[in-house]
C-alpha cells in the first residue's frame, strides 16, 4: 500500500517535482486504476472467505475497465489468471462463511455442493482451474 501512496503523492506534487508530460499521464492511469479497484479491493481482502467473491469481482471489473484503459485492465486481468484457484470448486465453499454473498447466493451454492457426487479421492495441492472455451451460438 505505500506504494500505491507515493504514487498518489507523486501526481499531486507531479508540477513542482517537473515531470514530463508522458509521465503525468501515466500517474494519473495509474492512480485512477488504484483508487477506483485496487484500494477498496485491497481493504476488503482482509478475510479468505471473501477472497472468491472478491477476486470474481475484480475480474469482472477489469473486463468493464477494457474501455477506460485497455493496457492497465489487460495487465491486471493476466496478473488474476494466478487468482484463478480461488474460483475452483475445492475452495469456492469458503465463500459460505465470508459476507460479500447474499443469503440467496449462499444457499445456491449449498444446494450445488449437496447435489454434487462426493470423489472417490481427493487430488492434493493447489486446485486448478478447468480450461474455458467460448462457445458460440448460432440463431
């Protein structure tokens, strides 16, 4: 997070501290990328059982923030692919016990996990995320 403040403080003092033009542009993405995602992101990472709803909620707004800043939103979204484990089906029911999701959204899930034939066996390690294809559609 100090980081993220310096940068902040260095948009602010940007025309006493004589930078450039290309690099006052760059602190403003940059801040507007910190201060309207990864701070609040940031300060609600406080619980793990949060951590599913909230990095599904990050990538989602990443993919509204492609028409802000595509290269910032791109980044993000490739730095989130070592994110994916957490929307996995062995860690997605921690988010039962975290308060981002609704009664309603926790009782879906419950009602999957239930309805899911238990393995013969457990694979160890860190789970992984099934490949997505998009499908298309034709009407």
């Amino acid at each position: 997070m100090a980081r993220n403040l310096y940068s902040m403080k260095m948009f602010m003092f940007a025309e006493q501290l004589e930078y450039d033009e290309e690099t006052v542009v760059k602190l403003e993405r940059l801040n507007l990328f910190l201060g309207l995602f990864y701070t609040p992101i940031w300060m609600s990472s406080t619980l793990a059982a949060d951590a599913p709803a909230n990095d599904l909620q990050f990538m989602k707004d990443m993919m509204k923030f492609k028409r802000t800043d595509l290269e910032i939103a791109q980044a993000v979204l490739q730095k989130l692919e070592n994110h994916k484990w957490y929307l996995t089906q062995e860690v997605v029911p921690f988010a039962l016990f975290g308060s981002r999701l609704s009664d309603k959204e926790k009782q879906d899930i419950a009602a999957k996990l239930h309805a899911t034939e238990k393995p013969d066996s457990f694979r160890r390690g860190k789970p992984m995320f099934p490949q997505v294809t998009a499908k298309t559609t034709t009407g």
